[in-house]
C-alpha cells in the first residue's frame, strides 16, 4: 500500500469517528433541549428556585455520564457543587461611593434589585442611592440600615 492511499484510509478512519461524535454530540443537545423545554412546560419558571436547578444539574449529569468521552469521574466534566452563598451583610454606612447593594439577601438578583450607593445628604442626614436599572428611581436610607453585598450581577 502506498503512503498516500494510507493517508487516505487514515482520513476516512478519522471523517468516520468525527461524524460518530458529531451525532452522538447532537442527539446529547436535543436530549437537554427536550428536557428543558417539557421541564418549563409543567414549571412556572424551570429557572427561578435552587430545588429546579440541582433537579436541571443532576439530568444533566446523567446525560453527560452516558455520552461518552465526556462522562466519566474526570473533574474537569463534573458539575460544580451547589451554591453555599452567604450574603455578605453591612451597614450602608460602610459602603464606597458606587458599591452595589440589595435590600434583600438575594444570591443572584434582577436588575431591578441593585441599588448603587451614590453619597451622604449632610442635610437629612441619610444615604442616598439609585436603583440600577432606573436612576431616575431614587430613595434614602438611614446609615444604620443593613444592606446585602457580594451576590452576582
């Protein structure tokens, strides 16, 4: 056999073994989008609550563990553990200028949430802060009151 018809074979081994894993890889994809889609039909919101997004992660992990090459014990494929998120609690007092806070403990909040610290009124004697997503959205807050820092956004 001559060194090109080798190549040749070597090329059709590996076209071979890539349209394998690209079918294995698409019925993989349609296999979560299916569980996606039918898990928000009987959820009000698949996304909104940690029980539905272990619940997401775990089949996730299962179709994952089945496909081979991605499966496995390999740290590198395995989901990251559940959140253990503690809201960092401070005065509003000891926040900068520009810090972002909520007024609830909240791991990952909306827009809506977030508030953006914008000074000290010497003449009422509170902070002032605006709302994130709408600086035209505006409120006081005595400097003892306890805020939420360190979440996601």
């Amino acid at each position: 056999m001559s060194k090109m018809a080798i190549k040749v074979h070597e090329a059709q081994d590996w076209q071979q073994a890539f349209d394998k894993s690209k079918a294995e890889a698409t019925e993989l994809c349609q296999k979560v989008l299916s569980f996606i889609k039918n898990y928000k039909a009987t959820t009000k919101d698949a996304w909104g609550c940690v029980g539905s997004m272990n619940h997401i992660k775990a089949h996730l992990q299962e179709l994952a563990d089945s496909f081979p090459g991605i499966g496995g014990t390999s740290e590198a494929n395995e989901l990251p553990p559940s959140s253990d998120w503690q809201p960092t609690v401070k005065k509003i007092k000891d926040l900068k200028k520009g810090d972002w806070f909520t007024l609830k403990p909240i791991e990952e909040p909306k827009e809506s949430q977030v508030w953006e610290l914008q000074g000290y009124d010497r003449s009422d004697r509170t902070y002032w802060a605006i709302r994130w997503d709408n600086i035209s959205v505006s409120r006081s807050f005595k400097g003892d009151k306890e805020v939420y820092t360190g979440f996601t956004f």
